[in-house]
C-alpha cells in the first residue's frame, strides 16, 4: 500500500523555521540532562569546602564516599526515568512526556542557585515544546490519525500542499475497508525479542559501552586540571569552583562540540555503522596513548600540552562516532509505537554504563600503595586506563559484526522504510504472522475530522 502522504510530504519539505526551532527544543532538553549531570564536580568542590572543613589551613574535601553516592543516585535516577518516561512517550504521545520532564527538572533543580541555572532552560523549553503540535508519526501511526496529522504539520509548515494531501488521504480512505486492528503483540511478547531484540540489545550494548569511558574520562579531569590551576589551599571554594567549570568549558569548545559538528558532516555520507566504528577505535587509541606512557611521563608532565591534546581527542573521538549515533539509531530503527519506549531502554543502558565507569574508575584509579585519602586501593591510573581502552575496542567490535551491531546501516532511509524492510524481512525468514507483512506506514487512518485545510463537506 501506499506511504501515508503527510509522513511522506515531511520527509521531502525543505529545511525551514520548524526544524530549527524542532532542533533547539530537542537539544535544550539535552543540554539540561547534561547540565545536572556535569555541574556535580564543580557543586562538590564548594559542598566540601562547606561541610567537610575540619577548620585547619587545608580546604576542606568531599569524602569519595560521598562523591560516589551523589553520582550514583544522580544516575540511577537517570536510568529509571529512562525507562519510565520511554515507556510514557508511546503511551501518552511524546510532547506530554518531554513537558512533564522539563517541569520536573525545574522542580528537582532549584535547591542551590548553581543546579537552579539549569532550570532555566528547562522552563523556557518546556514552554517552546508545548507550543509544538504532537509529532506527525506518532499521531498518524500510533493514534492512527491521519487527518489530525496533516492538520498539525500544515499549522508549523509552510510551502507544502498539504491540501492537496489531505484529500488524497480522504479519497484513500473512503475508497477502501476499515484499517485493521492494532498490532497486537506487545514489547515482552516472542514476535517482539525475534523482530526487534536484535537492534534493541545492539543499541543497548553500544551505548553501555560507550558511556563506561566516557563518563570515566570526565572524572579523569581532575589529573589534567590540577596543574594548571593555583592550589586549592590558595584560593577559596568560589574560585575552585569556577577553575573546574572553566576548563570543562576549554574541553567543550575544544573538542566535545566540534566532535558533533564534524559528526553532522559525516554521518549521512559514510553511514552510521563505519561513524560508530570509526569513533570506538579513536577513542581506544587515544586512551592507549595516555595509558602507555602515563607512569613513566605523563604523571610528572601534567601540564604538558600534549597530555591535553590526547585527553581532549578521546572526547572529540566519542563525539564524532558513538555519542553521537547512540541517540540517533534507537529513533531510526523501532516502529512508532515502540520508539520511545526501545530509545528509553537504550538510554538506560547506558546510564547503567555511566554508573560503572563513574564509580569504578573513581575507585580503580587509585594506587596500590598510595591511594588517596578515603579511597582504597586500586590498580593505578595506568591499568584503569588500559581497561577504558579495552573497552572502546570491545565497542568496536560489537560494531564490527553489523552494520553498528544492526541488522543494516539507515543511512539516507526513511522511518517507515525501515519498518517496511523489517516487516517484509520477517515474512521472508518464514515468519506465520500475516501482520508482519504490513508496515504501520500503510495503516492509514479512517478516522476524519473537520480540518482547516480541507473543505467542511468532506468532514466525516
């Protein structure tokens, strides 16, 4: 059967006001998430100096124990509204969803003015986000509202005869039996792990993976950063602080936003399968370098430009491959209805590998026979190192075996060709259920509403 024309004249519109306003939503959401995550380093350098001074002439320190429990429930709690809210989105819709988040982020934020700036741009998004229509393919293929669908997209749109869209649906659908009854098998059923389980623990894996160095290397900041900056016994909690978020910001520009900039360029050119890969081997190499030579050089020479430039590269690495394609192959490879939810689970994966790179790093780096105060020993920032390392390899070679662990690369591929291939994919491996020889892009809507774009004698 034909694609449904609204899914079909959005892929084709060209780039205008929505989509950058569709974009800036969408990373403002991210950048609040990264914001409460990222801003507890800096918040536990000033809540040691606070509340862990003993009133001699050293600053005061947050215990390790401390530190990991603020990290773990910080993430924990991400895992669990990963897979809360990745649910909600393919019940409720995901406009409701994203706007019950960003309030509960102001909510949970504003208890010290450091965390409360980050509510900021979670109000301000909320607002943007509400004044969006319900994206088109969760109203036209999980509401099965077709006609609702070309209606919100016509409001945000311009330049498209919509109209002309509109009637064809309504011809469509006058011409042919009612749609058929909604899929019935559900997230935990058989038909789902054969279907989709694949992708769902490629996209699982890839994404713990990732996040173990990543968050692992953000911790190893404070062995880049100590050199540069005046002792802590120098200077007071204010401006402790604000060394560490200055050089979080040196990373950033310097690498982490040109990493996604040089992403944006690639990845419809060589795919995401060979991005991922590419990303995952630099990220290991770059680790490697740092590791090698760590005991006999790097730990002396902390502040030797070189150090930096590597450390900075693992960040630029992950950028440019995995963190980027984590986020997009879980909206590109499950059918509407599961989108949210598989996206959700994904995430959650990873903030369980965040949790274990986090705190296993925090604790793993420390030396055998010189740990820290607080700490225990560990296996010395060298091996700890060597095991992020490992790890990125690990992630390459998940990614070696498909097309990004998948079942194909969706490069330059529509949503609903996706879910059409899968479909037909199924049927041709034998499977006995007639429903998945249809894509939820040929289930078009009967249900027809009065419009503003369609001629009232139509309504239905």
């Amino acid at each position: 059967m034909a694609p449904i024309g609204v899914l079909t004249a959005l892929d084709q519109a060209r780039t205008q006001y929505y989509h950058f306003k569709a974009i800036v939503i969408a990373g403002m959401g991210l950048f609040t998430d990264s914001y409460d995550l990222f801003c507890i380093a800096p918040v536990m350098k000033i809540v040691g100096r606070v509340y862990y001074s003993d009133g001699g002439a050293r600053p005061g320190v947050t215990p390790p124990a401390v530190v990991s429990a603020t990290v773990g429930v910080a993430l924990l709690g991400a895992v669990i509204g990963n897979v809360v809210f990745g649910a909600l989105g393919d019940r409720v819709g995901r406009r409701r969803v994203y706007g019950a988040c960003l309030l509960l982020m102001c909510a949970d934020l504003a208890w010290r003015i450091i965390l409360m700036a980050g509510a900021v741009p979670a109000a301000l998004t909320y607002y943007w986000r509400m004044s969006m229509p319900e994206t088109a393919r969760y109203t036209a293929l999980v509401e099965r509202d077709v006609v609702k669908a070309t209606n919100d997209i016509g409001r945000v749109l311009a330049d498209l005869d919509l109209g002309a869209v509109a009637e064809e649906e309504v011809a469509a659908a006058l011409s042919r039996p009612p749609p058929p009854p909604r899929p019935s098998y559900g997230l935990l059923s058989r038909r789902f792990v054969r279907q989709h389980g694949r992708d769902l623990f490629a996209c699982a894996a890839a994404w713990f993976l990732l996040d173990i160095p990543y968050y692992s290397s953000t911790l190893f900041q404070s062995q880049i950063y100590r050199p540069l900056f005046p002792a802590p016994g120098l200077i007071n909690a204010f401006q402790e602080a604000f060394n560490v978020a200055k050089f979080q910001a040196v990373i950033a520009v310097a690498s982490t936003i040109p990493g996604y900039f040089v992403a944006v360029l690639l990845i419809d050119r060589v795919g995401r399968r060979r991005l991922q890969m590419t990303g995952f081997l630099l990220m290991a190499v770059f680790l490697f370098a740092l590791a090698g030579p760590y005991d006999g050089y790097w730990r002396d020479h902390g502040a030797h430009a070189g150090y930096i430039v590597l450390y900075s590269l693992t960040f630029f690495s992950a950028n440019l491959g995995p963190n980027t394609t984590t986020f997009i192959l879980p909206a590109e490879l499950f059918p509407a209805r599961f989108r949210s939810t598989c996206h959700g689970l994904s995430g959650a994966a990873g903030k369980l590998g965040a949790l274990v790179g986090s705190i296993g790093f925090l604790w793993a780096s420390q030396q055998k026979d010189g740990a820290a105060a607080g700490h225990l020993p560990g296996i010395g920032m060298m091996y700890a190192l060597f095991v992020l390392g490992g790890i990125c390899l690990l992630g390459l070679a998940r990614g070696g075996r498909a097309p990004a662990g998948h079942r194909h690369d969706t490069m330059m591929r529509s949503l609903e060709e996706n879910e059409s291939d899968r479909a037909q994919t199924q049927v041709g491996d034998g499977g006995s259920d007639t429903e998945a020889a249809k894509s939820p892009a040929s289930m078009e809507s009967s249900h027809l509403s009065m419009s503003p774009i369609l001629p009232a004698r139509v309504s239905v």
